[in-house]
C-alpha cells in the first residue's frame, strides 16, 4: 500500500497529498478504528477543492 502513495505523490499536479495510516491487526475491519480517530475528520474538513464547484442553477432548464 505504501507504494501506492510513493506514486500518488509523483503525479498529483495540484493534488492534496496522500495520508496512509494503518491499523494493524484489524483486517476487513479497518473501517471500525478508522471511524473512531478523530485525525481522519480532522483531515477531511481541511481538504479545499482548486477549483470551485460548478454553478448548478445555470445548468438547470
């Protein structure tokens, strides 16, 4: 897995850099610790798009 990050840092012109945190014996269960750590909300809620969101109410008809 951590190959797969070496990568991701290689070619994300822009990109957020990964974050790879693993929970040791937990298996398909990974999820349960994951979900409990406050480091993860804490690094999705500092995520910002580059660029902005598309204005849905000029696509409407």
């Amino acid at each position: 897995m951590s190959a797969l990050v070496s990568r991701s840092k290689d070619g994300g012109k822009g990109a957020i850099p990964p974050r790879l945190t693993i929970y040791p014996g937990t298996g398909h269960a990974f999820w349960v610790p994951a979900y409990d750590d406050p480091a993860l909300y804490r690094w999705l809620f500092e995520q910002r798009r580059a660029v902005p969101a598309p204005d849905m109410k000029k696509d409407k008809k």
